[in-house]
C-alpha cells in the first residue's frame, strides 16, 4: 500500500508508474467518484512522455495516445454494461502499449489475464490524502509492482 499525502505526490506517483510501465502492462484504476483516476492518468501519460491533454474517455471508451515512448492507452468502462467483449480490449490489453483501465473492475470476465489493480481511496480526515492499494494479478503485474515499489522508495530516501 501507498500513501499519497497531496496533488504533487499524486503526480509524482503516477509519473513514477509511466516511467516503469513496459509494453503489454495493464492497470486497473479503481475508487469512488473523486478519488484521482484520471488525474492519476495525466502523470502516468506525463511518465511515458506524452504532453498533450489527457480527456476522460468517458464517452469514448477508449482515447489512444501515441506521442510517447510507447503507446498509452486510456480506457473508462463506467458506462460499459453490455457487450465489453465486443469492443475488442484484448487487442488492447496484448498490444505494445500500457493499457490503463478507470473501473476496469467492472469488466469482470473481460479483464486481462494479467493485470494490476490500483484502489484509490480517500483520506476520510485530509481531502488532498490517497491511499493506494495494489493487487497484482499474474507474474508481469508482480514484476510491473515491483518497479513501481523500487522506484517511489528510491525517490523517498
């Protein structure tokens, strides 16, 4: 688990993850309305050196951003409630790029095999606070973790 005090730490979290990501990784983003998903998005793409505005694709689905050191691939499935396999995730979730999935719990079945799952959950006493829980699902979200844990605890020495 991590806690992430402010909006700084939060970028710098996230920054953290894009610079470790490899192609092929898949991460769940999951917490309550409010709990820094997307702002968690625009550090990761800021990670992987994409500097052009990161949307929500809460209608869209799925926004593609290829101007970094490796695709990013960002994906809200809030409003999926049918048919997740029928928008073709997989070739998402196997392909050269991070996949980062806002809800993706509520794929179920239609999630990758191999995947991490970060929860953000509010601070109930400090508005700014997150804990983030990580759940890591298969050996390349195990190792995907691992970089991640490495890197903020080097960064906090």
């Amino acid at each position: 688990m991590f806690t992430i005090n402010d909006l700084e730490a939060t970028a710098a979290f996230a920054k953290i993850i894009g610079e470790v990501a490899e192609p092929g990784d898949n991460l769940v983003l999951t917490g309550d309305l409010g709990a820094g998903k997307t702002t968690m998005t625009k550090g990761i793409a800021l990670g992987l050196g994409i500097e052009q505005l990161i949307k929500s694709p809460t209608y869209t689905i799925i926004r593609e951003y290829t101007n970094g050191r490796m695709p990013l691939y960002h994906m809200d499935v809030y409003r999926v409630e049918y048919g997740a396999e029928d928008l073709g995730l997989d070739d998402y979730f196997e392909g050269d790029g991070l996949c980062v999935i806002e809800w993706g719990n509520l794929l179920e079945a239609s999630l990758p095999e191999d995947y991490l799952e970060l929860i953000l959950e509010k601070d109930d006493t400090d508005e700014q606070k997150r804990l983030v829980k990580c759940h890591a699902y298969g050996t390349k979200a195990t190792a995907f973790l691992q970089r991640i844990t490495k890197k903020w605890q080097a960064a906090h020495e």
